[in-house]
C-alpha cells in the first residue's frame, strides 16, 4: 500500500483544488448553520412532512390536520409553483417568517379536484440558547470541521506520495460531515447555484455514509497490508460492497429529493432494506478495523510498526467507546438519541477529535513513541510543568489579593501598609522560588529516569568544556550517553586528512569500518542541515534515498554504524565531526526532549573538539620546531666545524676570521687552507638564500674548494672554473655564491687572487684603499663561464679586509646601511690591533650602528695583516 510515486506536482495541484472546493463549501454550510442558529426564534417550522422521493405527505402539523389534510395525500403545488423537490419549500421558508401562511394545493385521498390550503407557520424555537447548548454547537458544527479539513490536508500535504494520507484526508471529511449531521436538504446552502447545491448534496451524503469503508480499509492497509486480506481479498467486498451502494444510493436520492423527486422515484424501494443491511455492517467495518489492527500487532515484526499499531489502537478506542456506548444505549431504549442532552454529547465529540489526532500521528511521525511514553509526557506537561504554574499564578494571586486588602485598610496606618505591601512582595518572590523547587521535586518523584537523563546529559554538556585531550573527550560524552540514554552503540567520527572515520565507539564488537569522504552526501547532508539528522532506512522517503548525493556506500557506511541518529560536532562552519548513536535498548524513538539536549551535548563536544584537536596541532608544532631547533643547533654544530678550526701559522702573517649566521646556520663561507710549499689559501664566499639550503651548498662549495687546491695548484682561473663546473653540478638553478678565492706566498709575498662577483676584498696602505675585483662572474650560475686572475704583492704594514655584504649591509632602523665607507673608518681606527681583535672591535661597530635592528643577512668578517 505504501508505494512510492515520482510526480508529486500533480497530486499537489489536485490537493489545492480538492482544498479550495472543500473549504468553500465548508463556508458555506457553517454560514448557513450560523444563520439558521441565530434566526432560529423567528425562521418558520415546516408545517407537513414528506415522505422519501414522494409528494406524499409523511405527517401534517394540527392546523392541516383540522382542515382535513391527512398522511397520503398529494402535494400538487407551493405557492402556485408545481412541487419539484425539498429545496424549494427550504427557499420559501427562508424568506417568511413565523405567522405568515404557506399556501399549497393538494389532492386528497378519493378525490379527483384539488383544493388550495394555507399552512400557518409557526416559530422553529425559543430563540433561548443554553450554555451547554452553545459550546455543543461551536464544537460539533465549527470547530470540529475545521479541525478535521486543517488535519487531513495538512497530512496529505506533508507526505503527497502516501497512499495513507490521502486515505486519512478522506475519513477527515467524512468524519467532519458524519458529525455536524445529516440533514442535507435543509443544511444545503441556497446561495448556492443548482449544479454546485445538487454536487454537494452528493458529496456530503456519500462521505456522511462511507466513513466506515474508510476506516475498514485504514486498518487493513496499514502500515502494512493485512496477511489475511493477501489471502482473502474478495471479504472486505463483503462489507465495502452493499455499504458502498448503499452510500451512492443515497446520495442520489438525497439530491433528487431537494431538486427533482421524481428523478428516482421507486428507488427507497431498494434502500430501505439495503440500508437496513448497511448499518449493521457498518458496524461490522468498524469491528473489521479493530480487528485488523489487534491482528497485526501480533504479526508485526518491527518495534515501530507496533508501536504505531498500540498506539492507534488504543487511541481509537478511547475515542469511541463513550460514543459507542452512547449508540447501544439508544438501540437498546428505543428512545434515540434525543434522550442525551449536550452535556454528554459534548463530551463524546472532544473524545472523538482524540481519534483524527491519532491517525495524524501514526502516519506523519517517523518513529512512533510507545504508549505508555505518549501518556507520561502528557502527564509530565499537564502535571509537571502546567499544573505547578497554575497553582503558582493561583497562590501568587492570593498573595497579592491579601496584600491589596490589608494595604488598603483605612484602619492601619501609612507605615503598616508599606509594610503589608512588602511583606506581599516578599512572599511572591519566595512563591515564585518555592514552585521551581516543587516542579524539579515532581519531576524527580514521577519522572526519575527523564529527570536523571536531562541532569547527566545537562552536566555532560559543562563537562567537556574543559577537556582538551581528544580521546578522553569522545570517550566520555560516548559512554555516558550510552549510560543515560540506554543507547548500546555510539560512534564518535572524526575528521581527519579529508575523511571522517570512527574515532572511539562504544558497543561494538569490532571497530566499525565505516568512513565517510569529506565529499560524501551523508556529510553534504549533516553540514547542510547543521542539526540531528534521523536515519530511517525502512523509509522510502528519508533523506538517506531522497538525496541524490547519498550513495549506495554512504549507505553501508551508515547500516554498519546501525546509526539511527546523526549529530553533527560543529565548530562555527566548520565540521569536526559527527556522532552516529543507534537504536535505544528500549527500541523506542529519540524524543524532543531527547534531541534538544543532545544537540547540546553535541555543540559543546564539536567546540572542545576544536580546542582539542588545536592543543594537538599546537603541541606538536611545538614539538615540531623542538626537534628543528635540534636539528639546526647540530647543524650549526656541523658548520661550526666547516670553519677553520684553527688557523695555518704563515710566516709574516696575522690572520683571523668569523661569522655569525643569520638563522643559526647559514650560507657564509670563509677558510684558510694550509697548501704546499707553506702558502695560504684564503677563500671567502656567500650563498645566495638563507638557512639550511644555503648552508648545504656553503658544504658543497668548501668541498669543491679543498677538492681543487688538495694537490697544489697556481692556475687559479681554472681552479675557479672547476668550482664553477661542480657547484653548478650540485645545485638547482636557482642557487649560486659570489666567491673570492687567493693564494699567498710567504717567500715573494705575492698575492694571487680570482674574484667570482663577490664583495672586492680591500687592502689599506698608506692611508689609501686597494680593491681585488678581477675575476669573473658568480659560481654556480653558469655553467660555461671565464675566469682571470691577478696578482698584487702585498708589503708590510698591509690590512687586507675581506667581507660579505652582511657587514657592509648591516642596517639601522631607520634601514640606513653601515656601507663599505664606515667599515674603512672602523678598521683604520683599529688597524694597531691584532686580526681576531679587530674583528671583535668591527663587529662591535656594525652592531653599534645597527642598534638592535634584527639582521636578515649572514655577517662574515676575514682580517689579514701583513706584519
């Protein structure tokens, strides 16, 4: 019965017409209650009765009797129109009033002429209403049809591809019209044209007289088909076929009655029986629905299929029984139901609405919540939360009754009734406070497992504010769930490297094996929605089969997971994760209640998740940059050691040198090689780039360097070119070294020196300043490139400064560089000075000058002097 159809425009479109037409109508016959209600002092009663399909009168008031008119005779015409049918002598008797005369012409019984009468009219009614009468009519013929139309539209609305909803929308109308009554040619309203009256006349009869179809066959279809009608189809014909044509004919006879009895003259013939049979297996389809849903409780394999079944069971009995006793009664009196005044009726028809909502409910609600759940919580909101603020609005208005009463008492004084009016306002304070602590005391006393569940799950909330350890974190808010809720399987999905996948689960016999992609529609789905998501796979129309982006994984992922609940761990727009809880121990549906608070739960575990997975990353780039700076304090140990450890004693010669890297360890490189035949070499470069990259080709180029000068060599060009050949070899494209490389010999004194585009070393002499510039280009950047040499013989006195643009380029704050002109000053100044001296004293000057400004650029300082 439950079967799914595609188009659901089509059956909306049919809805909203089937709407609009209904509520017209609806208008229109409250309207004409309405009116009949209030003129009903002054409308005219009819003064004759006809019987069904006939112009015969049925009965006939006293003053027609006393004319001689009698049961059988013939009614020609009405106000000297020929009679056509009821609605006629209702248009009449709507336009006169009490006194007037309604004239016909009948013929007699053995007459053969008619003879023309005058009918007085007489007052319908009192025109006095009573209270209960009043209530009686607002809500049978008001309330309870607009009820019943918002109800069963509403339904089909929320589910249009439910066979059920529609069939629900059906025994609304006719429970609507069953109930406001079945005087359908007088109840019609007039205004309405021929053609619409004649259509309505029809439809209200025919639901008036198939409420009990609807209802049989509800509780044969639902939720699922009954196993004996699979077997057996042909018995519910049995009932559904004579009532049907019962109903039908009915209608028909209804209309023809109002417009035109002759239309099926004859056809109460056939009814009459046939309507005898109806009514008894209209009872009999009522029993067939009881019937059918006390079978299929038994039968039922799933917890929520009889949960709905319990439910509607004993919600329709509860509204029936009093009406039905109420039936009984008058077929075993005789007496009818005139016997029962509104304050019984009233009753009974509150009761029934109890039946409409029940079916509402079973058909609109995912998972259905046991009874004896539905009654606590009514009992809970009524008694527990209601209830105490009546009795706090009653006391409070006692206190303040008291309070007025003594205040004003002309006996006491103006001190006294200050003091009356505090004492008032005292006492409602302390009311107010006092029904708090009664309400929490009911609800511990009559709710204790509710009560225990919202304060645990309440603390849980506060709790994991404070956690920051991840796994301590999902493994309490899971447990104590588990714990509170008696849910026995909870999953806590974490994000991480694009995929979200059970963390820490509780229940399972294994770890699950269920991850989801950040791309997956079930992940789509919950950053979508931003709140719980209910998983129902007996359901064709949940989201996990309407949306297009779930797949046939997700959904394995989500059946391993037994999820039946989904709640997303947020942080602002951010999904850190999401929790999976299954079904509860006690199989019945997560509540309201249920929900609200573990959204909260939720909210507050995505946010300590967040802070969590932040002290995580925190942590470890902490222990990230530890193992850095271990790393570069060994690598500047390394370099360190690059370095000349201790310089070659050349004859004639005070040398010294240093550098202080930028980033610990740097692209600096200056040595002294201790050659053949007790020459110096003297070599100086700086690597383009900083930091680790760069010290690894200063490596590089010192190896290429001692590799070239190991066997002695005096051809520096081809010596620089070899370096170039092999640093371009080593390096990427991008990395290359000014270089500076020399070769003294002690016995001439005679320096030769190729420069590679670095910083011109300077010698001072004699107050003036030689510059070492020839050379050729940078190392490492060409591969084919040209070097000269050239030679200078250095004479005592000499101070040869060799440096990169680290100390040159030394900045201030205001980005001032030191320059090569204040290095000059600085080492006349201190040219008396031994080399490593001078270098202390330089380094003081560029750091003086600098004043504290941060350095970007390694600083390296050689000083030779020739003594």
């Amino acid at each position: 019965m439950r079967t799914a159809r595609p188009d659901s425009r089509m059956q909306y479109a049919l809805l909203a017409i089937a709407f609009s037409l209904a509520v017209s109508y609806q208008i229109f016959f409250s309207t004409r209650l309405i009116e009949s209600r209030e003129h009903e002092a002054v409308e005219p009663l009819p003064p004759f009765a006809l019987r069904l399909d006939t112009d015969r009168f049925a009965s006939v008031e006293k003053a027609l009797a006393d004319a001689g008119l009698q049961p059988g005779d013939e009614l020609l015409q009405v106000e000297d129109q020929p009679y056509r049918g009821l609605a006629q002598i209702s248009h009449l008797l709507a336009i006169k009033r009490p006194g007037d005369q309604l004239t016909i012409k009948v013929l007699r019984q053995g007459h053969t002429e008619p003879e023309t009468l005058g009918a007085p009219l007489v007052a319908a009614g009192t025109g006095q209403h009573s209270i209960l009468s009043w209530v009686s009519f607002v809500v049978k013929d008001m309330l309870t049809p607009v009820f019943c139309l918002l109800l069963g539209f509403g339904v089909a609305a929320v589910r249009p591809r439910d066979p059920l909803a529609w069939l629900l929308l059906a025994m609304m109308l006719s429970f609507s019209y069953m109930v406001t009554g079945g005087e359908t040619s007088f109840g019609i309203p007039l205004a309405l044209p021929v053609v619409l009256r004649t259509v309505a006349i029809l439809l209200h009869t025919f639901f008036i007289m198939t409420w009990s179809i609807w209802i049989l066959i509800f509780g044969i279809y639902f939720p699922e088909r009954l196993s004996l009608d699979r077997r057996a189809p042909w018995v519910k014909w049995i009932i559904i076929g004579p009532v049907g044509i019962n109903a039908i004919g009915s209608a028909l006879s209804g209309a023809a009655e109002a417009e035109n009895y002759r239309l099926f003259t004859g056809l109460q013939v056939f009814l009459v029986p046939l309507g005898n049979a109806s009514a008894l297996l209209q009872m009999a389809a009522i029993s067939g629905f009881f019937f059918s849903i006390g079978t299929k409780i038994g039968e039922e394999s799933t917890p929520d299929a009889k949960r709905r079944l319990n439910l509607l069971i004993n919600g329709s009995g509860v509204a029936f029984t009093p009406m039905f006793i109420l039936v009984v009664y008058a077929l075993i009196s005789g007496g009818g139901f005139r016997d029962f005044g509104s304050g019984i009726w009233i009753p009974c028809i509150l009761m029934m609405a109890l039946f409409p909502i029940t079916l509402a409910y079973v058909i609109v609600v995912h998972r259905a919540l046991d009874v004896r759940v539905v009654i606590r919580q009514g009992i809970r909101y009524a008694l527990a939360r209601r209830g105490v603020v009546v009795l706090q609005v009653l006391v409070s208005a006692a206190v303040i009754f008291a309070a007025l009463t003594l205040a004003t008492d002309p006996a006491r004084n103006r001190p006294q009734k200050i003091q009356m009016l505090g004492f008032g306002l005292t006492a409602l304070v302390l009311i107010r406070r006092g029904t708090e602590r009664v309400r929490r005391a009911v609800d511990r006393r009559f709710f204790r497992e509710a009560y225990n569940t919202e304060t645990i799950l309440s603390e849980l909330s506060d709790q994991v504010r404070t956690m920051v350890e991840t796994r301590p974190l999902l493994e309490t808010v899971a447990q104590r769930i588990s714990a509170s809720l008696h849910v026995p399987k909870v999953a806590m999905l974490v994000k991480q490297d694009g995929r979200y996948h059970p963390e820490f689960a509780v229940g399972y016999d294994s770890p699950p094996e269920a991850d989801f992609e950040e791309a997956a529609g079930t992940v789509a789905q919950i950053k979508r929605s931003r709140e719980p998501l209910r998983v129902y796979f007996d359901d064709p129309d949940s989201w996990i089969y309407r949306e297009a982006a779930v797949s046939e994984a997700d959904r394995a992922g989500l059946q391993k997971l037994e999820a039946q609940l989904l709640l997303p761990l947020a942080f602002k727009d951010k999904l850190v994760g999401f929790m999976s809880l299954s079904a509860k121990q006690s199989e019945e549906p997560y509540s309201k209640t249920d929900v609200q608070l573990l959204e909260s739960v939720a909210m507050q575990t995505g946010l300590a998740l967040e802070n969590s997975q932040l002290t995580a990353a925190i942590a470890a780039e902490v222990a990230q940059r530890e193992r850095l700076n271990r790393d570069l304090e060994i690598a500047r140990e390394v370099q360190e050691r690059l370095f000349p450890q201790k310089y070659p004693v050349v004859a004639g010669l005070d040398i010294a040198g240093h550098c202080r890297p930028a980033q610990g360890v740097g692209g600096d490189y200056y040595d002294f090689l201790d050659l053949p035949d007790g020459c110096l070499g003297i070599g100086i470069g700086d690597i383009s780039g900083k930091g680790i990259p760069a010290a690894l080709l200063m490596a590089s180029l010192q190896a290429s360097l001692r590799g070239q000068t190991i066997g002695g060599t005096t051809d520096l060009a081809k010596l620089m070119t070899n370096v170039n050949r092999l640093i371009y070899e080593a390096s990427p494209s991008n990395r290359y070294a000014t270089f500076f490389y020399s070769q003294y010999e002690p016995a001439t004194r005679r320096l030769t020196y190729v420069n590679g585009g670095h910083n011109a070393p300077m010698i001072l002499r004699d107050g003036g300043v030689l510059r070492l510039e020839e050379g050729g280009p940078v190392v490492g950047l060409f591969k084919p490139s040209r070097y000269s040499q050239a030679s200078i013989d250095l004479q005592p006195g000499d101070v040869m400064v060799l440096f990169t643009d680290g100390i040159s380029e030394a900045m201030n704050p205001q980005d001032d560089e030191w320059g090569e002109e204040r290095l000059i000053e600085a080492v006349k100044v201190c040219r008396d000075h031994c080399a490593a001296q001078m270098i202390d004293e330089l380094m003081r000057e560029a750091d003086a000058f600098a004043a504290g400004a941060p350095q970007h650029d390694d600083m390296t300082i050689m000083i030779v002097k020739v003594l």
